[in-house]
C-alpha cells in the first residue's frame, strides 16, 4: 500500500498535527499547511491524499474557519468530500526550558506565558490559581508557542502546548493535564479528494490496526451525513420545509450551524449533519435527501457520509 | 421622561456605543462595560434599564461571546429579554496622529497597525494595496487601537477604527470607508429587564423622533421571536420536532445557532429566531409555540418579541 499524504494545521506538534497521527498512523506522510484553506486546497488540487481538520471542540464549539470553508460559496473545494472523522482528547501542560523553572515550587520565576488565544480560557483555573496577573502572549497556535520559549533564551517564559509539542521543542513538562474540563475534546474531519482513485480504496480502521473484517456483519453502525445548502429567500418556512425532508427519512439532526453566503447580506449557507443507523457504504439515503433538498433550497451539496 | 441608563461594550467610541447614541439618541445615560458578559449582568440587577449588544456582522457572521450568554446554562440573565433590534452600517476609517501622515501619498512612513482582530478582516483588499508586509497588532476593540495610537507619541502608527474614535481621540481621518465590502452592517439586540416598569413605558420609536403614530394603522410589520432550548439527546428526531412547532404556527425560521449547553459533552442550545407578520404587541403566537416547544425540549425560554 502506497503511503498516504495527509495534509493539516501546522506547524508540526500542533493539535492537527496529532490527530494526523492518532487517525493515519505513523506510515502517513505528512504535509503540514498555514491555514485550513492551505489544506483545503491542497486535498483539492491533489497535493495531498486526505486532510484533517478540526470542526468543533466539546468547551468552545463550531470552528468557524473551517465552516466558512465548508460553506465554500465560490465552489472552490468542489471535489473535496467528507469521509471520516476523529476525536482527540485535548490536555493541555505548562512547558518551559529547561533551567528556568522546575515546577510548582519556583512558578513564580516564570514572567511570561505564550499560547493560543482558545487555550486560556480552557486552563482558566489552573492559571488563576498560579500564574494570575503574569503577561500573556497570544500566539498563532499551541506548537508556536511551544516553539517561541524553546529559543527564547534569555527570557523566562513558559507555554501552555501538548505534551507532544514539548517532545518536538525539547521543553521539559511541568505540569500535565492543566486544562479546566478532563473532557476536552476536538473533533477533526476527514476529507478526501472525490476524484482520487487512491484514496477510494482504504479503509481507515486500517491504519489504526483495527480492521472492518473485526466488526461483526450484523453490527448496525451509526453514520452521520453533512449536506449544506441555502434556502430561498422569498419562500417563508423553507428552511422548516428542507429540515423535515431529514425527518421523513428517519434521519436525526445531530447539528446545524448557519455562516454567511458572502452573496447576499443576510443570506445564509447552512451546515446540517444528520445521523442514522446502517449498514457500512450505503449511503443510498442521502442520495434521495439531496434529490429532496434540491427542490426546496438552492446551491445544494453532499459533502458526504461516514461511519462516526 | 426620565433618561434611560444605556449600557453596552466600551470603551468610549466603539461601534457598540455609536449603536447606543443611534438607537436610544443623544438624551440616554450611556454606561460603558468591559465585557458583554457585565453588560447583561448590569440589565439583570438593574443598574442599567437597557443594553445593546452586537449578534451579528453581515460579513462575518455569528457573534459567539453574545450566543453564549444568550444560552445562559446558568440562569444569570433569566430577568433579561430582548425588545428590539438596532441595524449599524459599520464603516471603517484609517486613523493616525497630526503630523505622522497625511494621506496616500506619505502612507509608506506608517510603521505599525493596530486594530480589533475583525476588522483585519473586513479591510484586506485596502490593507493588501497599501500596507504590505506592514507589523498589525490586535487590541480589544477599534475604539482601543484609537486611543492607542493617540497616546503613542513616539511611534508612527495608524489605527483602524471609526470615525466617532477619530472624534474623540483627536486622530486625523487619513481615508474613509475601507471596508471591503460597503454594505457592511452588524445587527444589534435591544436588552431591558422584564421586572423593570420603567423600561416598559418606553417605545423605541420615540427616542428616534419617529413614533409609532405615523406608521398607518393597518401596515403589516414583521415581528421577531428569539427562543432558546435544548433537545433531549435520547430522543432522535427532537430537534426535527422541535422546528416543525414554528412552522405549524405559520413562523418562518429566519436564524438557527448552537452552542456548547457546557453541561454535558456534545450537548447543545439551540438558539432559534422566526418571524411573523403581526400587529404590533401581539405576541401571544409566541406563548402559544413556547407551551408545544416545552413538550419536546428541555430548559426552553422565550427571549422576547419584537418589530424588525
């Protein structure tokens, strides 16, 4: 088997950066991107196999970038599609160089802190306790913080990152598990390239050594659906009118989320993801929900449907 | 008429306090807040009779901070209801000291930037045919970066800000209108709280010297109903169920959000908007949807009614 090219948030020890890992395996080959759109782009243009990007976290919910993207009003990503998604667990740690601190007995010789601005409001607790009124930096991503106070030498700072960025940056780990809720987590999708003969043929448990052929045949595995759409304007109850549509066929709205068209002021895109119970690869259903859908909205998509 | 105490996200001359002094006019006490969360507490044990908070931005979407608060998982707010809505065309100027520029023609002695992180945003086709490569750094609010650039007398720094922040802080207007995009607006909601009998002899219209009176009496006007709720999670379908009760009411769905409920994992608050055609003070359709909605939702709460 060829070895996948996974594109994802860089730099390398980011959250994205893991859950590459955690999904793919060690085998994938990894193409870290400066932004979702970078990795949106480059699964569409071929560059890269799959992408994994985060859509919403359990603490601070939807990932609005990454909606925007979804929502794609200028077709830009029209091969892309959804084909799997991944939970990871999200704990943050205090970091530092080694030299500057050794743990909770000489915290307070830490004058600095560098993070991503999410962070601080998931480690609210833990920093009121030990580090209130120290300056904070806010700083593109957790790995560039981790980055940052690996070269600062001459500053005595400390990062709030993952254990992993740690590894990478060579950063001695203060303290584990820093943020508020032990709960913490990101979900990440998965995309695809539609047109890419490649990647139609894995299968992702694969990867993580736990085959399909392990799942009893008869097990009914939950699959969940994610179509975006526009309703017409001039028509009053439409988006009532497209919602039921997933009612009629048995499907659970698990998620809505609306975003600008970027069109027309006021107009909506709107992101639905639904849930069923079937069997693996039939996704029969949301064929005839989009053959439904088209005659009640406009600019009608499925971005696809996969096993959760 | 006694003054109403207006409060809303300060500091003074941001386009919260512009929306204050457009909606509530010149006469209103206004009340400047450092959050939006202490906005809505000073409604809820009122210090203040009003507050006018940001929802939506045409261009960017949602405003999640106000969602959050207006899911409140806590019951802080359950005195505050929404009574109106105010429209602010959001216009963005170039802003710096007499004496560091004068215009286009000298925009190249310009060495830094500051403004709210949204407005980078909104500005780019502006920012990228003249201020290139140019350091930005993000402050709390553009009546911030304002007051900033007033202050720094040793530096050569422009603000993006409005032109009510050029007013106050004595800055120079280099360019007007910015945006990219000049039907840029956000929309604001009116908050009172429900046990005030003061605030329920205002009409909002007469603070506008446009009163009630000269509309003709039988003009349909489009009403607005916030509901907020959560769906039972072992109950597939509810959200479905849910949407159908506005619809058999003859309500359009014009807006549905979802945030974190913070309670449980992956559990959310539906915040929905619908709208109807009415005379003005009926809002017993509402009352009517609240009672069906209570039987397929959990902790579901009528927000208000009011003329769009």
């Amino acid at each position: 088997m060829e070895r996948p090219i996974v594109t994802f948030l860089g730099p390398a020890a980011s959250f994205s950066h893991q859950a590459a890992v955690e999904f793919f395996g060690k085998s994938a080959e990894l193409l870290p991107r400066l932004s979702f759109a970078d990795a949106f782009a480059a699964v569409q243009q071929g560059e890269a196999d799959y992408a994994i990007i985060p859509c919403e976290n359990s603490t601070n919910g939807s990932v609005v970038q990454t909606l925007d993207l979804l929502a794609d009003p200028n077709n830009l990503y029209q091969d892309v599609a959804v084909c799997g998604v991944h939970y990871l667990t999200v704990h943050h740690c205090l970091l530092a160089r080694r030299g500057v601190c050794t743990g909770q007995q000489d915290y307070e010789s830490v004058a600095k802190l560098y993070t991503h601005p999410q962070a601080w409001g998931q480690c609210e607790s833990f920093l009121g306790n030990y580090f209130k009124g120290i300056e904070r930096q806010d700083v593109s991503s957790t790995s560039r913080a981790a980055e940052i106070v690996s070269k600062g030498k001459s500053e005595k700072s400390a990062a709030i990152a993952s254990r992993f960025a740690a590894e990478l940056h060579g950063l001695l780990v203060l303290e584990e598990n820093i943020e508020d809720k032990n709960d913490n987590r990101t979900r990440f999708l998965v995309l695809r390239n539609i047109k890419s003969k490649h990647t139609a043929l894995h299968l992702f448990r694969d990867m993580n050594n736990c085959t399909m052929q392990e799942l009893p045949a008869y097990t009914p595995v939950a699959k969940k659906t994610l179509v975006s759409f526009m309703v017409r304007q001039d028509t009053p109850g439409a988006l009532a009118e497209a919602l039921l549509i997933f009612k009629s066929y048995g499907m659970n709205l698990t998620s809505i989320n609306s975003r600008p068209s970027r069109k027309k002021t006021w107009q909506y895109v709107f992101l639905v993801e639904c849930q069923t119970a079937g069997s693996i690869g039939d996704s029969r259903a949301a064929i005839d929900i989009l053959g439904d859908l088209q005659s009640v909205t406009e600019t009608c998509r499925h971005w696809g449907t996969w096993t959760e």
